[in-house]
C-alpha cells in the first residue's frame, strides 16, 4: 500500500465557512472525514500543513525553499506527495519545484480549487481525490505536475488561464500527461521516467533578478 503525503500550503481548496459565514482554514488533519472517498483509495494519507498558511500571491523564493525542505525531509517515508496551493501562483511553484528537485523518481502533484471544500458546487473534492488517485496509482509519473478539472499538466509548461471556469489550466505546448474522465487516460509517452540517482534538492535561488518593459527595450533598440 503506498503511502501520499499531502501538503497543506494554504488557497481556497483549504478554505471553509464558518458560522459566521467568514472563510477560514480547514483542519486538514480531519480531510478524510469531509472527503470520505480518500480512504477508499487503496493507499495511507499523511497530513502535514504549513505553520504560517499562505496566499498564493504572496509566495516568494523563500516558500519555494520550504516547500522543497518538506519534501526531502519526507522523501525516503512516501511514495508520492500532493500539494494543496492556491491557483494564482500553482503554475510559478509548479515550475520552480521542478528545477530545484533533481532526480525526481517520485511524483509531487500540485492541485487547488476555484470553490472551496465545503462550497456545494466545489471542484476542490474532485480535484484531490484525483491527484491523491494519481500520486498513489499504478502507472508512476515522476514529475512535479498539476493536476486540474480532469487534466494532469506538467507543472514547468503549465498556466493559469482562467479565474471563472472550472478549466483554470491550460499547456499550450505540451499536451497532458494525462486525461480523467472515466478512467484515467496517461500519455506514456511523454511521460519522464524516474530516476536511478539520489535525489538532490537545490535551494539556493538567485533572487537579484530585474523586470524590464519589452516594449520599452525595443524602443531603446529602434
């Protein structure tokens, strides 16, 4: 039976209301109960959440770092990881955490939700049932992806298109690792295969980093 741990960083699929009708944080400690079908899964969940919970577009360098701490602290324990991080910045964590985990043989999947988990029409139950599907299945895919609204993307080629629909992703130019529908449709081959060696976690980033107008550059040029 494998074992998933899941990653509570903070975002609106960690959100509930309260009596006050306020959104606060859910106790994810207590997930199982409010989504049921994680124990029929087949596989053994782990919990572990952020002490300081965060929005998405707060994220920082600094995040980053923790979040890959986290997971080569729990490398050797799980058989896969499922992060639970807000939309506006998945696609940015998604890429950085595939640079900065080297020889990946494991899977880390990002998934959120545009509703939060207790919304009655969310897409928070399914959304983490099927990545939690996927992390724990049969065919392995040793990549950081992101898996949303029945499509599983490479996390480094993917983008946040849309604040509306459910369909909050998109690849422009790589087709998904896999489709969810009825079964679960993998695109083999495009799929990474795993690593022989030993995980390396990079953690140092260069954060004097500048952004310039192109327009004004081309300008300056002309």
């Amino acid at each position: 039976m494998k074992k998933i741990l899941i990653i509570y960083t903070g975002g609106t699929i960690g959100m509930q209301h309260d009596k006050k009708g306020s959104l606060v944080p859910f106790d994810f400690g207590k997930v199982n109960e409010q989504v049921p079908e994680l124990n029929n899964l087949g596989c053994k969940l782990k919990h572990h959440a952020f002490a300081k919970l965060i929005d998405s577009s707060n994220v920082t360098p600094a995040f980053w770092v923790e979040l890959a701490q986290v997971i080569e602290k729990n490398y050797s324990k799980f058989d896969g990881f499922v992060i639970l991080h807000g939309t506006d910045t998945m696609s940015y964590s998604a890429s950085a955490l595939s640079f900065m985990l080297e020889n990946l043989a494991k899977p880390v999947i990002f998934t959120g939700s545009q509703l939060p988990l207790g919304a009655i029409r969310t897409d928070a139950k399914r959304n983490l049932i099927s990545a939690v599907e996927i992390a724990a299945g049969k065919v392995l895919v040793p990549e950081v992806c992101i898996y949303f609204s029945h499509r599983l993307f490479r996390g480094n080629r993917s983008e946040k298109f849309n604040s509306a629909m459910f369909e909050a992703f998109q690849s422009p130019n790589c087709a998904p690792l896999a489709n969810v529908g009825v079964n679960v449709d993998y695109n083999h081959d495009i799929i990474a295969k795993p690593s022989k060696k030993k995980l390396i976690v990079h953690t140092k980033l260069e954060t004097a980093l500048g952004c310039s107008d192109f327009s004004q550059v081309l300008l300056m040029l002309g």
